[in-house]
C-alpha cells in the first residue's frame, strides 16, 4: 500500500513538473521573448511570483518518492528505474536552483516601471537555454517513472 502511493507521488510528480516546464516552454518561453525589454521585466516579474514553494515541493517530493521506491521497493531493473528518475528529477531541480532561479532574481530585482538600466545583459536566452534542460530532464524523468509504474 506504501509503494502505491509512492509509484502514485513518483510518477504525478514527475508527470506534472514536466507537464509545467513543457508548458512554460511552448507558450511562456516564447510570448516573454517576444516582448520589448521593460514589458518583459513587468511579465517576467508576475508570471514568477506564485512558481515558488509550489514547484520545488513537487519536483522534491516526486524525487524522494523515488529515492525511497529505489531503497526499499525496487529490485534490479526497477531499482535502477527509480534510482533513474530521482538522478533526473534532481537534476532538473539543481539546474533550477542554480541557473534559473538567480536570473529570476536578476530580473525581480528591477523596476518594471524604469525598464532595464544601461549595460542590461538580457537574461532572456541564458533562462531558455537553462530551462530547455531542466524541461528535459524531468520530461525523461516521467518516463522513466511511468515506465516503471506500467511494468511492476
């Protein structure tokens, strides 16, 4: 009943931060990089406000899921199947935390209202960059998990 639940949070985990990510990249992505620079300082500034706590709480809740499934549920190939999407959901939460999130600071800390200050190097295709691996390391990680969940 345990591992039910922690396949359950594994793959919905996984499922929904790559879904989100997905979605970010084939709408957001592309309307931000679209628009002049203080427009996308304004933009940026309010699509990013409500992403925290709540993607970092999925991302690392489907990665212990996984953690725990590879200890204490999985053997052999399903060992390593959970072992596999925790490496990639952690993955995908490091190249947040420490590519995305600090341009996301770079960008909050302006004026929306005074646009980017002389000397403004544009975050704009750095966060996209960053974003596209962090989009395919969970999109991997939720197929390594309903992999898993299909075949045990």
């Amino acid at each position: 009943m345990v591992s039910e639940g922690l396949w359950i949070a594994a793959v919905l985990g996984s499922g929904l931060a790559a879904g989100v990510l997905f979605a970010v990249a084939v709408s957001i992505v592309p309307a931000l990089r679209d628009l002049p620079p203080d427009r996308y300082i304004q933009a940026h500034q309010l699509l990013g406000r409500n992403w925290d706590p709540v993607m970092p709480i999925i991302v690392l809740g489907a990665t212990v899921a996984d953690v725990l499934l590879a200890l204490f549920v999985g053997s052999g190939a399903g060992r390593a199947f959970f072992a596999t999407g925790a490496a990639l959901l952690f993955g995908s939460a490091l190249v947040s935390q420490f590519r995305n999130v600090p341009l996301n600071r770079e960008v909050k800390r302006l004026d929306p209202h005074a646009g980017p200050p002389p000397g403004w190097r544009d975050p704009r295709p750095q966060w996209r960059r960053w974003h596209l691996v962090r989009t395919s390391l969970a999109g991997l990680a939720f197929v390594v998990n309903a992999v898993v969940a299909v075949g045990y």
